[in-house]
C-alpha cells in the first residue's frame, strides 16, 4: 500500500493494517480463542448493558428516526 502523507510518516491505517498481520503471523488460533474467552467474560462481568439491550435502544432510536423524517 502506498504512502499517501507528505511528511513520509505511515498512516494510522497502514500502520494497524502492519500490526495486526504481525500479530496474526505470531499467533495461533487457540491464542484468539483465549483473548476472545477472556474479552466475553469480561464483558459479562462488567455493569455495562447486555448486547440485547443495547440492540433494542439502537433500533428503537432509528425506529424514531425514520418515523420523524
């Protein structure tokens, strides 16, 4: 991919686009397995709102949107 700044510096894409082929590279599934376990029991954990939740507001709010257009 092409370096599109002027000062030479890489892109906050290119640059997360760099890393996460390095972590894929260094890694192996039973890795993403293990941070994808401890993400969702982290999430489980926290007081923050279920996804269910969090779908329901989502789609009520757009549901008001497209009825005040």
């Amino acid at each position: 991919m092409a370096n599109n700044n002027r000062d030479g510096k890489m892109s906050l894409e290119e640059a997360g686009r760099k890393g996460g082929e390095a972590t894929a590279s260094n890694h192996d599934k039973e890795f993403y397995q293990e941070i994808g376990q401890k993400g969702g029991e982290a999430r489980r954990d926290s007081d923050k709102m279920s996804r269910e939740e969090a779908g329901r507001k989502g789609g009520e709010a757009r549901a008001r949107q497209r009825k005040d257009k």
